[in-house]
C-alpha cells in the first residue's frame, strides 16, 4: 500500500467494522459448534481460530470465501517451521532460534492430536478429510503467525482508542486488509482498536514523494530479527531493526542497540562482570544482580 497523496501525521487511513474481523465468533459455522469451540483450551490460545481457519479455507459456500481466496500461496510462507531439520541446524546454528523451532513443533503437534484431531472427528460432518492432516494444520498455523492480530487487553477505565503496543492480549484474529501492510521497525502507521471498529492510522507524515509514493507500513511489535524470522520468515536489515533481547532463562528484556541483532542470556552478563578485575566486591555484584532479575 502507497500514498498516492501527502497523509498527516493523526490520519485515518482506513478503519475496518469488528463484524468483519475473522474469529470464531463471526465465522460461518453453526452457532453451537462455535460455543463449543471457543471453549477449547490451548497452550497457545490459537487452536479455535485454526480450527475456523481450517472450515473456512475448504468451505466453498463460505461467507469469508473472498477473503480466503486472497490467502497467500503457502509455499510462500518460508518459515523455519517449514524447513527440513538439516536446514533447521545448518542455518539457525548459534542464533539460539532452534530451540524455538523445535517447541513450536512439539506445541503444535500436541496440540493437533489432544485438540483438533478430536474435535474434527466429532463434527466429521462438516469438516473434510484434509483436516486431519497434520502438514495442513501446519499451514494453518504459518498464515496465524504471520498474518493475524491480536487486541491488547485493556484495563478498567482506559479511553476506548488503544494502541496495539500494550501489555497484554486476547486470542489472534484475522483483520482483512491491515493484514496486507508490511512490517519496518521505524513504521509510519499503526492499528488501533476503538469499540466499533479497527483503524490503521498515520502516526506520522507520510508523502507522495515520487511517482510510485512512499510505502505505508504497521508494525507488528518492538521485535528483533530472531523474533521476525521465527514468527513472519523475514529479517530486516542492519541499522533498521534497533533491538535485541536479553534474557534469563525463559525471560526476555527488550534493549536498544545501535547496530547487529542479537540474542544474550542474561547469565552472560553476570559471567562478564565477575571476570572484571576491578571488580572486588562479588558479594555485592551478587545482590545488584538478583535485584535486577527479580525487578
């Protein structure tokens, strides 16, 4: 999406109603079926949107059927997950994203058999065949993390307007046409969640600068590259991308940093400042440490 005029910073460049967002709740499936499907439980929050998912893609008569046939073709999905596990410990080889590609796997298989597997068998009626196929629910699961929204959690008494950088968030969901801009850390517009509706609006100038006008970009969070090639298959180039994580064990602060990407445990941190020399207090560098952690 280009600007083929000059757009200020507060504009609204589109807004799109919450009937038309894809979740559960609004799919084409019978009304108990989607009681009983938002009911399911997951580790990772996403099994009722990949099972509606999963309807929707392979029902012809679907209301979202416009929508579905604008899905990319899956093989352009160019995730880790989908690389073979030579690929996986050949090209991911000290960035420490293995790991993360290899849980992803196991959650999503786990999470195949115990929740979808039975649920497609109990309403066989109205799922096909290739529901039960596991490389299918992969795919599935690929457009979720690269395409879909989820809405921050709001606390009582917040404006109903509220950015998407929020602490705290609901199940994903599919927002038709916000889903098609792509991601820069140093974006130019941003989705906002309002009562009625969903807007991407400018949060700074953008300008028709040339002839072809200049690019309009979401973010899709304060993520380094790691996070971007796990989630989306995608990296961005050096000095764009001005973020990197520290974290302790399971634990991940996000720091600023003026060039490269990196992933750091933070035990590498305290391993360091103990072999400083100057350092003669280690008792202190002890306290100074387990208060960092626990704050």
């Amino acid at each position: 999406m280009v600007a083929i005029g000059d757009i200020d910073a507060g504009e609204c460049l589109f807004q799109i109603p919450r009937g038309c967002l894809l979740n559960p709740s609004t799919s084409s499936l019978q009304d108990d079926v989607k009681c009983e499907l938002m009911k399911i439980k997951s580790e990772s929050g996403w099994v009722p949107l990949l099972i509606t998912l999963m309807y929707e893609y392979n029902n012809p008569a679907s209301k979202w059927r416009p929508y579905m046939d604008l899905v990319p073709d899956f093989k352009e999905l160019d995730l880790p997950l989908f690389w073979t596990k030579s690929e996986r410990d050949t090209l991911l080889k000290g960035t420490g994203l293995q790991s993360k590609v290899d849980r992803d796997l196991l959650m999503m298989t786990k999470e195949f058999k115990e929740r979808v597997l039975p649920f497609v068998d109990k309403h066989k009626e109205i799922f096909g065949e290739v529901c039960k196929d596991f490389e299918f629910y992969k795919k599935m699961v690929a457009f979720v993390m690269a395409y879909s929204f989820t809405e921050p959690l709001k606390d009582p008494g917040e404006d109903d307007l509220v950015d998407d950088d929020l602490i705290g968030t609901s199940p994903p969901m599919m927002v038709p046409l916000a889903d098609i801009l792509n991601h820069v850390s140093k974006n130019n517009a941003k989705l906002m969640f309002e009562k009625d509706a969903l807007k991407m609006v400018a949060i700074k100038p953008i300008s028709k600068a040339n002839i072809r006008g200049e690019e309009v970009y979401n973010t899709y969070g304060l993520l380094d590259n790691w996070r971007l090639l796990q989630m989306y298959g995608f990296a961005e180039i050096k000095y764009c991308n001005t973020y990197c994580n520290i974290s302790p064990s399971s634990r991940w602060v996000l720091t600023p940093i003026i060039e490269g990407i990196v992933e750091m445990p933070m035990e590498y941190l305290l391993e360091v400042a103990k072999s400083i020399p100057d350092i003669s207090d280690k008792q202190l560098l002890e306290d100074k440490w387990n208060f960092l952690i626990e704050s």
